[in-house]
C-alpha cells in the first residue's frame, strides 16, 4: 500500500488507515449500544438480541483470515475500498428490518465487511515503515480503542436525543468518511497483487510458526481479560455494595488508559523488543485482577484498572507489533486476518467464559481463572526474538531504511 500525496504520504496513508481502524471499531459498537433496545422496542426476547448483536463476532471470526489470505493475493488497497463501501450499504438496511432473522443476518453481514477491511488495513499498516512498526501499530490501535469508547457512548446520546435510525445513519457516514479518504490517499502497490501469489498450503503453513502462535494467543488473552472485566465488573460490583454509575466511572478510567498506552507500548517495543512490555504487561493484568477480586473498594478498582488498561495495551499492540515484524510482506495480509481472528474469540469468548465459570463457581473465582491465560502468556513471551526488528534492519539497504524510516 502507498500513498499519492507527496512529501507527507506515509503519515497521511497512517492516517487514513487509523480511521479505518476507528471504522471499524466504532461502527460495530455503535450499533450494539442500540440494537437491544431497537429489537427490544419490537418485543424481540432477550436471547435472540444476544444472538444477533454477537452475530458480527461470529463474522469476523469465520472471514478475518481468509480475507487476510485474500488482501495478500489480490491486493489490499481493493479489500479496503470493498468492505467500507459494503459497510455503507448494510449500515443502511438495519432500520428496514425488525425480524430477528434478518437482522441477524445483516448483523453478521456487517461482521463480514468489517473482517474484509480489517486485516488489510492493519496489514498495510505494517507495511509502512521498516523501522518504526510498533509506533504505527500503536497509533492504528489507539484510532481503533478510540471506536470502542466512543461508539457506544455516541450510540447511546444520538438514540437518545434524535432517533434509532440516526445511529445506523451514523455508521455510514462513518464509513463513507473513512472510503473517501482512503480513496484519496492510498494507492495499491505491487507486491501484493502481483508477486506474492504463493500456494494456499504454503502460505498457512508459514502463517503458523510458533512465535506468531504466540503472538496470536497473547493477543487474545489480553482482549479476553479485557472484555471479560467490561462485562462482569459492574455486576461483581453490585454484588459487593458498588453503585453501577461509580463502575462506569472505573470502566471510563480504564478505557481512556487503554486508548492512549498502546501507542505508548507500540513505541517502546521498537526500541527494547517485545519481550520487556509482554511479560510487564502479564504482570500488571494479573496485579489487577487479584486486586479487584481480594479488594472490592471503588478506590482500589481505579487504581486496578489503570493497570489492567496498561496490561491489556501491552499484551495486544506488542504482539500485534511483533508480527508486523515477523511476517514477510506475502503472508502479512493472512497474518494479521489470523491474529484479528484470535482477537475475536478473545472479546466473544471472554464474557462467555467468564460468566459460565460466575455461574458455576462464582464471579471471585471465575476473574481469578482468567491468570492462567496471563500465565501462558508470560511463557509463550519467551518464545519470540527480541532482537528481530535490529536483524531486519541490518538486513535492508541503507537506503530503504532511511526512506521507510522518514
């Protein structure tokens, strides 16, 4: 992917690729902040609701990588283009419907046009910069936590003050903003459309190396812990006395902490390698964990999530970081379709989790399980080169890295 604007074409083609990232964060949460009350207004029953607003998850998780696979043959410049101008399109048949069924199928729909822009966008992120990945997966990512905080807020005052119908309106604005920008400013480069054509079965093949397995579960059990802690604070809260609006608050501070540190994180792994903020950030989710179950207190939760929001940034723009890394530019379309897939289960999986383990065991006990996957995630941290980004640098030309590294 390369940009056609200039002196300031990669900073600019970041740009517009950290708004597709936003995109598609914000677009996906937006609507879920809605669509309960929307179906529930047409006296659609609790379980089906479920079912269609975790629909997009199914999606993503189904077309993430083949997609990636897709990006990597055919160019991603065409994915990105595809899936947002899908994206305006299905946004715009959600307040056609009130059947269930179909809305569980235009649901799963958007699922599928945010898997299909999602692994190209962060694929071409990575393809940027030589020496400066971390740093640009750190602002994509903060682009993107910034679609999660601020879509369901949104959500909630544009339903609240004018009308359902203005919040999938929204979504495709959202989505015609973002088409229009990368139309303007991005432009499909060689590589992928016409010299990586390699054998399907040879490209899983190197898709699965055991550091990207690692990468891959890291990922995962950062966004697990965290989506498991958004869904079941507020309720362990009411069961030790904490008011829900003073949990909002708590959940407030650790959204903004996940938002800003993983740029931060991403700009620290260049320089010391992975391994260093992988194992601190295992560190810090487990204090917060064990923190909020041993010690229920409003004030020691705003302080656990200041470390669980650095845990979880950690964790996930590190090893997404290493990966930009890792994988050679043939593969990095399925590679990060892989990882976003991974990232999938852990926001799907972590609630579903969490909330069997509540009911079978209790909602202390079930957060205190979720350290084993903090646990694996320390030891798979050894499993990645921390001197990769200098062998890669030491492999390229001097002039390559200086034009790649402006």
């Amino acid at each position: 992917m390369a940009s056609i604007v200039g002196k300031y074409s990669d900073a600019l083609a970041l740009l517009a690729l950290s708004l597709v990232g936003f995109t598609a964060s914000f677009t996906g949460h937006l609507i879920t902040s809605n669509l309960g009350n929307y179906m529930s207004s047409y006296g659609t029953d609790l379980t089906l609701v479920g079912l269609v607003i975790g629909s997009i998850a199914m999606a993503e998780i189904i077309f993430n990588a083949p997609f990636g696979f897709l990006s990597d043959r055919y160019g991603r410049f065409k994915l990105i283009l595809g899936g947002l101008a899908f994206l305006v399109i299905v946004s715009l048949l959600f307040p056609l419907f009130t059947n269930p069924m179909a809305l569980f199928l235009i649901r799963f729909l958007q699922g599928v046009a945010i898997a299909a822009f999602s692994a190209a966008s962060s694929a071409s992120v990575a393809s940027l910069f030589a020496a400066r990945k971390g740093e640009a997966m750190g602002i994509y990512n903060s682009f993107k936590g910034a679609g999660y905080a601020l879509g369901p807020m949104l959500g909630l005052i544009v339903s609240q003050y004018f009308s359902f119908f203005d919040t999938f309106l929204l979504c495709a604005v959202a989505s015609a903003v973002a088409l229009v920008l990368c139309f303007i400013l991005l432009k499909e480069t060689e590589g992928p459309a016409t010299q990586n054509k390699k054998r399907t079965g040879i490209i899983l093949r190197e898709s699965n190396r055991l550091d990207y397995i690692s990468s891959y579960f890291i990922g995962m059990s950062g966004m697990l812990v965290f989506y498991s802690i958004v869904a079941f604070l507020p309720v362990y809260g009411v069961q030790n006395g904490i008011k829900p609006e003073t949990v909002g608050i708590i959940l407030g501070i650790q959204a903004v902490v996940y938002v800003i540190a993983q740029y931060l994180f991403g700009k620290y792994s260049d320089s010391h390698g992975p391994r260093q903020p992988i194992l601190l950030g295992s560190v810090l989710l487990t204090a917060a964990i064990l923190l909020i179950t041993l010690i229920p207190s409003p004030v020691v939760w705003g302080f656990a999530v200041l470390l669980s929001g650095l845990g979880i940034s950690a964790l996930w723009v590190v090893s997404n970081s290493y990966l930009a890394y890792a994988a050679p530019a043939a593969i990095m379309g399925t590679v990060m379709g892989i990882s976003g897939a991974f990232k999938e289960v852990g926001d799907g999986g972590g609630p579903i989790l969490t909330g069997f383990l509540g009911d079978t065991l209790g909602l202390r006990s079930a957060f205190l399980l979720l350290i084993v996957f903090l646990a694996i995630s320390f030891v798979l941290a050894f499993t990645l080169d921390d001197t990769l980004r200098q062998k890669k640098k030491a492999a390229m030309p001097e002039e390559a890295v200086k034009a790649k590294t402006r």
